[in-house]
C-alpha cells in the first residue's frame, strides 16, 4: 500500500467520484474519450489530444472556440500529459494569456471556475448545478490558455491508477480499499488518478519550464491563429498567483533563453520564438522571501483596516524567528548564497528556509479564528465557493472532456523552486521590456500587500538611474474601475514596473472584486494606464501621481457580512470543523450540491444566504459582456487620503468623470 500525504497549509485534495465498496469512480476510458490526436510539428514524439467539450461550460457567446485536451511529452519512457484549456476571447483579438494558477502544485482549473474563467458553477436548485457565463471573465479582454502543471489537476503522468481518497486526512491510498468502518463513502472515495511514483527528472524549475516551453510550441503550432504576431505590442501575457507566481518569471526567462539560443541558430520552421509581453502576478507568495517574513507582523499589527490581528506579544516570537541567529534571514541568505554547501546541503537549508517564513504564520492560526488567505473570513474559508469540484466529477463533464483521470484539485508541489531567484528573473525581464505587474488584495494574510509593495520597491532599485521618475517616490493614483466605483490604488512607471493594492480582496481578488481585477489584468496586457485605462507611452516619463504610501484606511471592524463555513465534502480537510468533519464520517446529516449540512432545511436557495463579504464595485455595474472601462481624468492624478477603502463615490468627492465602455481597445 502506498501513501500520499501533505502538510495542512499546503495540502493534497484530490476530488473524486464517491465509491461504494470497490467501486470504481466515474471516470472515461481513452477508447470512449473521442478526442482527436495529431503529432506534433514541432516534435515527432510529441503529441496533442483535443477536442470541444460541448456543454461543460457556457461562455458569453455561442460563437466563442473552446478546445480542451492535453499535450502528451515523452519524459522517463513514460509520458507527461499536460491538461489545457483554451478559450477564445468574446471579441477578434491578438492577445494571448496564460494562467498559471496559485498554490504549490495548485490546478488551474480553480482559477478558471472560481476566479477568471468564463464560466462558473452555480446552485440552481436543491438538486441542480448550473453553469453559467461569469461577466467578468478574463475572455472579455484576451484569448485564454489555462494549464495544468505536471500530475496537477486533469494532468498525469502514466501510468495512470486506480486508488482512494480520504478526503478527512487529505490521502491518497494504492491500491484501492473499501470505505473504512471509522469513515463514510462521503469521505472515502474511488477514483482514478495520475502515476503515485513521481518523475524524478522533472523535479526543478527549468525542467518544468522545458516541459512547458515544448507544451507551447505544440499548441501554437496546432492553433496558430492564436499566437500574436511578431509585430504586436501585446504579445503573449503569463499571469500566475499565490506561491506558484515564482514560477512566472522563471518560465519566461527559460523562454527568452530558447529564444536567444533560436536567433543564434538556423531553426527549423517548427520551432516559434515565445515573447512574453507582460507578466502578472496576484498575491504573490515567494518572490521576496525576507519581506515576505517581515510582512507578517506589520499585517498583524499595523493593517490599513485598523484590526489588531494579534498583541506585541503574540507577534514578538515572528521576529524572533526572522531574527535570531540561525533564523529565517540568515537561512535565506545561506540559501541564495551557498559557496561553501554541498547540492545536498543546500537543499536542506533551503528547505528549512521556506518552513521557517511559513511557520511566521503559525501565531496567527493559533491567536485568531481568522483566514489566512482572508482576515474577515473564519478559518475555515467558505470563498471561493468549491461547488465546482462536483461539476467537475461528474460524468457528464468527464465525457465532455475526454478525461481518463479524476479531477486532482491540488497535489504536494511538483517542482521545487528552492535554489531559484524570481527576483533576479524579473530584474533581467524588466532590463528587456516586459511589463511587470504586482496586484494584491488587501485582506490576504498569507501574501499580503505590504509584502508585494516591499517587492516592488525592491525591484525598483535594479531599474535604470535615468528611468524618470523614481518608482519609490511615484505616487499611488486611484483605480478608476466604472464612474463610481475607485477599486484600489496603484504605482506605475515607465519602466513598465507596477504595484496595485486592490480593495477589500483577499487572497483571490478576481472573486471579491471581479470587476476591478478584470479592468487591471485588461490594461496590463493592453499597455494602458492601470488607474485609467487610457492609453499612455510606457517609454517615455510616465509615473503615477499622488500619495506616497497606499495606506487609505477601512472600517475599524472588517467582520461585517462574514459568510457562514460550509463544508465540502470533497475537501473536508480545509473546509469542515471538526464537529462537522466527525459528522460526515459518521455518515450523518445531507449532502446537498456537494456541501454537507446537518439537516436538508438548513440548506438556502443561493440568493437568500451570505456568500460573500465584498464590497461595493463586486457586482457588475452593468450586463454589458464586452469592454473596458476608460476615464477622461489625468492618468497621473490621485484623489485625498481620507474615507474608507470600499465603495468610494467619485461624484462625492467632486470629480467629474466620462466613462465609456471602449469595446474597440479589444481589437
């Protein structure tokens, strides 16, 4: 028997079909999955499998492409299937985005059904699931390319094999067993998942980069018409979250050296340069490790919410930790800096240098019943709605994509990224043009802000002395999301470098606030003003204007509108207390839409309940489903530094504003 198991912050959910006995999960033998397979033109030995996956999800117009499938790379004697997901944008355009998603070894396809997707699963009844268009789709601005990394989501490596999952202890069991007396097939379920023995070669960076470098010149080579031309500004944009946004910047810079190495030689036509125009990163975990461990005790005690986390006293052992001799500093340092340290030896010490900066979070679990990755959410987060993982077993949704595996939420990471330097990557990205964007919601814990705008601040040294004016002394200029609503502030250069604080978001800001995070990804990859969305010359002396610090301020108690938990079968480790955990295991109340409830009368038609704590600019202001949003204001100016950080109304603080929806700067 062998066993899969991970650590609660970071852990392994796999999401399957429940079992009873030895039965199997619902799952699409390959002979039945009707996809079509072609060899790839840019290698022989790999391969692309696709197909249409009619009826899985509704985009905002039927006339949208959709394509689903995987790229199958030859690694080991075996193969790395590589899951993606393309959709085509609602309008003609030459931009091409990327979505990596957050979370180490976390699946895409949660940002594409909770975040950005075009699509989400919604409660239509107490016995329905129903998919709709979200409005705020990222499909609205940019052609979109979701994928998996390796043995990640639908991804696998083969062979792939029959076992169970225990949802209460996160575990993943080959072969598989009968459910267990002390569980229930609520909690203990069959399915069919990808290879439980890693591949060893593909245990870094820029083997996984190699990997996803061969993933596109397949794709691209089998759908050219979505690769931008050579001539277009707006390239190729990669945007990644959380603890996987690291990898952004370090697949990009494996992508330029392809390309200098392609511009150097004779290549073959098979062989695409890959320019990547913009990158960004949302609630970025790992770029700056020391900011991010000092980060923590200035979230705690001194937020912009005006909300003691924690006392001095609770916080004092995080600066101890970072401190102290041997502690989170001098491991890093060590880490980065390893002349003296065996291969072996300097994994270890980097390995405890990332336990060390996670475990400045352990005050916070203890001291507060609070999210990590939401401080006006309880621990156990109920948003971003989970009821997508029952979409996603399902065997109607299974059929239409052709999958022979179950859906893998999140696995332990399958690259460390230990040695690497994202800092040094972006520094090098920057010097050659990319436009770098840091977004963070303001209420995430885990990657907060301030560490974001210490990162920023820290890449603005590497800039050019001539780059007028200084990032540091760049002001912060209001977000104008529509002509009410202000959505956060950001700090913005010529020298195409960026730090956005987004108001009342947490950890997944494209869910708390959609519509803002939507107008900032647009004017990202657009090349735009962030705080107008006016079109501005990033070469030259542009700079934000207005206050130094982004430290407009919210209510003094943020719990207002808090949602209730809810429990998730399929992710009783992270979502069920333990009250409502044992229940499950004890096979006791209802399930209902894949949440548990201890009585069917406690479940609520979905516009009748809390599910979400956002503020004011979160709904659509419209049901327009093309555009963005554009403001005749100066693209450098910035209102006062009074109120609180939701629901600004412009017309209050005397500023005329002309909003248009400019659906041609989609072209």
């Amino acid at each position: 028997m062998v066993l899969l198991r991970s650590v609660r912050l970071l852990c392994a959910f796999f999401s399957v079909a429940p079992a009873t006995n030895w039965a199997l999960a619902q799952f699409v033998p390959l002979q039945d999955a009707n996809l079509t397979t072609l060899d790839s033109a840019h290698d022989p030995n790999i391969t692309i499998s696709y197909k249409i996956p009619k009826g899985a999800c509704k985009t905002a117009f039927d006339t949208q492409k959709q394509y689903s499938g995987w790229v199958n790379i030859p690694v080991e004697h075996r193969s790395a299937s590589l899951f993606f997901w393309f959709v085509e944008a609602r309008e003609p355009s030459s931009t091409l985005t990327i979505w990596l998603n957050g979370g180490a070894g976390g699946s895409s396809m949660s940002g594409f059904w909770q975040e950005n997707g075009p699509c989400e699963v919604v409660e239509k009844d107490k016995d329905h699931l129903e998919v709709k268009a979200r409005e705020w789709g990222w499909d609205r601005a940019s052609n979109m390319l979701y994928i998996d990394l390796p043995s990640v989501g639908f991804s696998y490596t083969t062979p792939i094999t029959n076992g169970s999952f225990d949802s209460y202890n996160a575990t993943t069991i080959f072969p598989p067993e009968p459910v267990p007396k002390w569980s229930s097939p609520w909690a203990f379920m069959n399915g069919t998942f990808s290879s439980p023995f890693p591949l060893s070669t593909v245990d870094n960076t820029t083997a996984t980069a190699d990997l996803i470098w061969n993933f596109l010149q397949t794709f691209l080579l089998t759908f050219p018409q979505y690769n931008p031309p050579s001539n277009s500004s707006t390239g190729i944009s990669l945007f990644a979250k959380g603890t996987t946004a690291p990898l952004a910047p370090l697949f990009a810079s494996y992508f330029h050296s392809q390309n200098l190495a392609l511009s150097n030689a004779s290549p073959p036509n098979a062989i695409l340069p890959i320019k990547i125009s913009s990158i960004g990163l949302l609630n970025a975990c790992g770029l700056d490790p020391l900011s991010q461990a000092q980060s923590y005790a200035t979230m705690a005690l001194n937020n912009s919410f005006h909300l003691p986390l924690l006392t001095p006293n609770q916080t004092a052992p995080i600066m101890e930790a970072y401190n102290s001799r041997g502690g989170c500093s001098d491991l890093f340092l060590a880490c980065r800096n390893p002349s003296s340290l065996t291969e072996d030896e300097t994994s270890q010490v980097c390995q405890q240098a990332w336990q060390c900066v996670y475990s400045l979070t352990i005050p916070y679990q203890q001291f507060t019943s609070r999210s990590l990755y939401d401080i006006n959410s309880p621990s156990f987060d109920p948003l971003p709605n989970q009821t997508y993982l029952t979409h996603l077993n399902s065997l109607e949704f299974l059929t239409a994509i052709g999958a022979p595996v179950n859906f893998t939420d999140t696995t332990p990471p399958p690259i460390p990224t230990l040695h690497d330097d994202p800092l040094s990557a972006l520094t090098s990205l920057l010097s050659q043009g990319v436009r770098i964007a840091l977004i963070h919601g303001d209420r995430d814990y885990l990657c907060n802000w301030y560490s974001g705008q210490s990162t920023s601040l820290t890449l603005s040294q590497t800039l050019p002395l001539y780059t007028p004016p200084p990032f540091n002394t760049t002001g912060y200029a209001d977000i104008h999301v529509n002509s009410t609503y202000i959505g956060g502030v950001t700090r913005q250069l010529a020298a195409n470098l960026s730090f956005t604080r987004v108001y009342d978001a947490g950890h997944f800001p494209s869910y708390s606030q959609p519509e803002t995070t939507f107008e900032i990804f647009a004017r990202v990859i657009l090349g735009l003003s962030l705080s107008t969305g006016q079109e501005v010359d990033l070469a030259a002396t542009f700079g934000t204007n207005g206050n130094p610090e982004a430290n407009k301020t919210g209510p003094a108690l943020l719990a207002t509108n808090v949602p209730n938990a809810r429990c998730y079968i399929r992710k009783v480790a992270d979502t069920c207390d333990d009250e409502s955990a044992r229940a499950v295991l004890r096979g006791e109340g209802v399930v209902i839409n894949g949440v548990w409830y201890n009585s069917s009368k406690d479940w609520q038609l979905p516009g009748q309940r809390s599910d979400g704590a956002v503020g004011q600019g979160a709904a659509p202001t419209a049901t327009v489903m093309t555009g963005i949003f554009t403001t005749s204001l100066s693209a450098t100016t910035s209102t006062s530094n009074s109120g609180a950080v939701s629901g600004w109304d412009c017309s209050a603080h005397g500023l005329s504003i002309v909003g248009a929806l400019a659906g041609l700067l989609l072209l």
